[in-house]
C-alpha cells in the first residue's frame, strides 16, 4: 500500500536516527522491504510521492520507436511500427505499441509545435475586414431568395466592429464597404489588412502578392495601405475570422440561434446594425472595456477622411432624376426616396444594373437606410430592353397610382362632424366610403348618418365589419347594412353572402303566354258552340 507524505517522513525521520533498515522498520511500524525502497528513491532523487514507474515490456525498444517517429515527422502509423517491432522480437501485444507510439508522438511535437507571437497593436494603426457567407434574403425583381454576403471589418486596437450585408464581393463593393467602414469609425488607419483574394491580389511572384491597381488607388485617396494576410497565420488572420465568425452566429439564421428568414434586403441591414450597436457597446473580455469607448481614443489617431468617396470603379455617374429614377441604356431604374438630385453611379454586374450613392453628407437620413452612411448599394435591378422602365413599387411607397397601373382612390379625409363620427367606426366604413363613391350610389350621407346610429345601439365593431362586408359584396342598398349583421347572428359565414343582381330575372320568360285568352282559329272553331 501506497504511503502517505506524513508515513514517509517518519520512516525517513526513523532512518536517520537509527541509521539501520530493520531498527527503522520497528520505529514506523513498517516492513524492511519498504524502508529499503524510499531510502533508494530518496537517494536517486526520485520523487516518492508520484506514481511507481515499473519497468515494461517495450522500454528496450523505445529508441527505435522515437527514431521512427522522428524520421516521419510524428505521420507513422502505430500498427505499422508494431508489424516492425515484433519482427525484431517485440513478444507485446499491439495496445501496448500504440501507448508508446502515441507518447513519443505527443514528446516530438511538443519540440516541433508552432509557436506564435502575441500581436501588440496600436491606436490608429490597423484595421481589418473579411468577408463570410450570409443569410438568403429575396433578391430584386422576381423576389427568389438568393445568397448575400457579410461584410465584416474591425479595428484591431479598439475592437470596433462593422458588418455591412452585400449582394457580391466584387472590387466596387469592396471599395464602396470600405469607405462606409471608415466613414462609420470616423477616420483612417495606416494599414488595412485583408485576405489574399482575387478583388485585393492579382498575382504572386515568388510567393510575394502583387496589390490590384486600382485597391492601390483607393488606398492612396484614403492615405492607407492595403495589406494581405500572411497564409496559414492565425495571428493575422484570427480577428477579422473571429468577426466573422461572430456575425455569423448572430445574424444567419439557424436551428441553434432560431432565426427567422428575412423578409427583405433592408431587414437584414437592420439587423446587421443592431448587432454593431450591440457587440460595439458591451464590454470586450480582452480589454475590459467597450468598443465604442475605445474608439474614441483611437479617432485621435486616425487620419482625416477626403470629403468625397473614392469612385473610379463605381461605373459611371448619373444624376437622379426628378421622378426618383437613373437613366441608363435609355432605360429608366428606380431609386429610394430622398435621393433626387444627388449623384448616383451605376454599373452592369452581370445581368442586373447596381446602382450607388454616397450617403455621408445627407442632411436628412432616410428612414430606409440603417447602418453606416457612405458609399451605399441603394438598388438593384434587372437589366431591360429600352423603352421598359424598370419601377420598383416600394421606391414609390406614398404615390397615388397601384402597382398594376390602376389609380388610387383618395383617402377619405372627414370635412365636418357627421363624416368624422362615420370614419370613426374603422377601416370597413372607410372602405364602403370608397366603394360607395367609385359605384355613384345615391343618399350616401343618409346612409352613413345611419351606420353611425346602428353603430350606437349594436356595437361599433360589429358595425364595421358588416360595413367591410358590404363593401366586399356591393351591397349599397338600404336595408343592406341591416340584413348583413342579421344574417351573420345566424351563424352563417361572411363567404355565404350571396351578391344580387338587379338585372337579372329568374323569370323563365312570357311566351308561352302569347296566345292565352285567343280562340281557336282550326277547323273546328265553328263547331264549337
């Protein structure tokens, strides 16, 4: 039996005194055998309070083993190195040359494992963005959901982060993101870093990236430079994972988080600037503080930002017209409200035509735009033939005319007491108001002056959903009101109203009346007194 440390002091304490095995052993009350053995451990330095390291089976051969190991690079199979060792008379079974196997696999690597630098950032110094896949939203024209992507950018210093939702990853969105990244942070850093992607990287020439001109002269207007990550480096390349990552978690929607889809591009915006507001204004782990305070200090090491964005690879520049629209290809597109007269640039990507605008300088924020101002994607469209203007409905969303082309009623709007009591009732008296009015049906103040009086005695509610249903029916009449709300205290439904007619006559017809009271004009006519 395993001694305790307190057994193991009085046997050495016993030892000392006596300086005999067997006198020592009567002292601690222990066996000879068991003096002997903590007296050899004390003496070969040997820790007597650990596990017993008894001699095995395979330790003969575990040079061999950590040579084969070695010359593999930690790759060799235990099986195949068994095969080996019984060859040169190993007797073990194979359990015994995986243990040894896998412990001289885990003293190699423990030699040979990667070692990295912590990253020492500083104020205005670095920035990132990555890119990561994001939720399917419905797209433009048909509505077919369809892939969006996450634009995911941080400051390495402050831990600001910024998601921005696209519809591609081509190099005008990746310069339109950057300049509302760095629009929403306020400034500038010395250096961006990203991946090794073809929009940033053109080529390598002896493993060095050779930069895109034309991110080149982005980062020249902005007075920054753009780096590439080094490959396979986490260090480099774990922030802006780690952001997207993130993003991701909290914004595509999955069994884990039980999102549900989005409805539209602008809902996901939404979204992705909730989340920037909520992960920039909680406290980071690393730095125990939140980002937005952070960045506060670190605006006063950025650099100024130009007054205009960087456009060279927007396409061309257009100017939004009166009616909300952009010219192109003599085809008329569609914008948002609130963009008349600013400066639009449009580009072919594929076969829809994306239209941008530089939002950082409105005076008044459009309630449809969420996330950060600047260089924004604000619609996007179907390429056309000339001729067929192409008219997004919610570009439009207070405009008098329906989508099939149809004009709109006006909204009532009551001019005194008796017209405002009716409206009062709810929607279904509006909506027999404009039935009413478009079918030229006559004494319409007397039959409103009517509702309202039903209204008071039976119940407003009640009123005003067999006014819905009449307007649903054409049923103007003046005990229609009336017949309705008895009809469904029967218990029948409203899809049980019958429309009547008045033109139509159930009467099968009056000629076989055509010769009633005449008399016979046969043969027999004069006998027939």
């Amino acid at each position: 039996m395993k001694k305790n440390a307190r057994e193991v002091m009085q046997i050495f304490e016993a030892l000392d005194a006596t300086e005999c095995v067997f006198s020592a052993a009567q002292l601690a009350g222990v066996d000879p055998k068991t003096v002997r053995r903590y007296a050899r451990m004390r003496d070969a330095g040997m820790p007597f309070d650990g596990p017993s390291v008894r001699p095995k089976l395979i330790d003969p051969y575990m040079p061999k083993i950590e040579e084969w190991v070695e010359r593999s690079q930690g790759k060799v199979r235990a099986d195949k190195l068994h095969e080996r060792l019984v060859l040169l008379g190993f007797a073990g079974d194979e359990r015994t040359t995986r243990r040894a196997v896998a412990k001289a696999k885990e003293r190699w690597k423990a030699g040979h494992r990667r070692t990295y630098r912590p990253w020492i950032t500083e104020p205005g110094l670095w920035a990132q963005f990555d890119w990561g896949h994001g939720p399917k939203v419905p797209g433009p024209g048909d509505g077919e959901p369809r892939e969006t992507l996450l634009f995911c950018a941080w400051l390495a210093w402050s831990r600001f982060r910024v998601v921005i939702p696209t519809w591609d990853r081509t190099l005008p969105t990746v310069i339109s993101c950057l300049d509302s990244t760095l629009r929403q942070i306020g400034g500038a850093p010395t250096y961006v870093l990203t991946d090794n992607e073809r929009t940033v990287t053109v080529d390598r020439v002896a493993g060095v990236p050779v930069r895109h001109p034309q991110v080149v002269n982005a980062g020249r207007h902005y007075g920054l430079q753009v780096h590439t990550c080094v490959p396979f480096d986490p260090e480099s390349k774990g922030g802006s994972e780690a952001t997207v990552r993130i993003a991701k978690a909290d914004l595509v929607p999955t069994d884990v988080n039980l999102l549900d889809q989005y409805t539209s591009f602008a809902e996901l915006r939404s979204a992705c600037a909730q989340f920037g507001d909520k992960v920039n204004n909680r406290i980071h782990r690393e730095t125990g503080k939140t980002p937005a305070s952070m960045l506060d200090i670190e605006k006063l090491r950025l650099h100024t930002l130009p007054t205009t964005p960087h456009t060279i690879a927007l396409g061309e520049s257009r100017t939004i017209r009166s009616d909300q629209t952009v010219r192109f290809g003599s085809v008329r597109y569609s914008t948002p409200p609130g963009l008349v007269g600013r400066e639009a640039w449009v580009r072919v990507d594929g076969d829809e035509l994306v239209v941008v605008v530089d939002l950082s300088h409105l005076i008044r924020r459009p309630a449809w735009l969420h996330g950060p101002a600047g260089l924004t994607e604000v619609a996007r469209h179907q390429i056309a033939l000339p001729g067929r203007p192409v008219i997004e409905p919610a570009h439009y969303p207070n405009h008098p005319q329906r989508v099939n082309g149809s004009p709109r009623q006006p909204r009532p709007k009551p001019s005194n007491e008796a017209e405002e009591a009716f409206l009062k009732i709810g929607p279904g008296a509006e909506s027999w108001l404009i039935e009413a009015s478009a079918r030229g049906v006559a004494r319409i103040r007397t039959k409103m002056a009517a509702a309202v009086e039903l209204a008071a005695l039976i119940g407003v509610g009640e009123v005003d959903l067999a006014l819905g249903l009449a307007a649903t029916a054409d049923r103007f009449e003046d005990e229609a009101l009336m017949s309705i709300i008895q009809h469904r205290r029967q218990g029948f439904r409203a899809d049980d109203l019958v429309v009547a007619d008045e033109t139509h006559s159930v009467q099968p017809g009056t000629s076989a009346w055509a010769d009633f009271g005449r008399t016979n004009s046969g043969p027999d006519q004069g006998n027939s007194s």
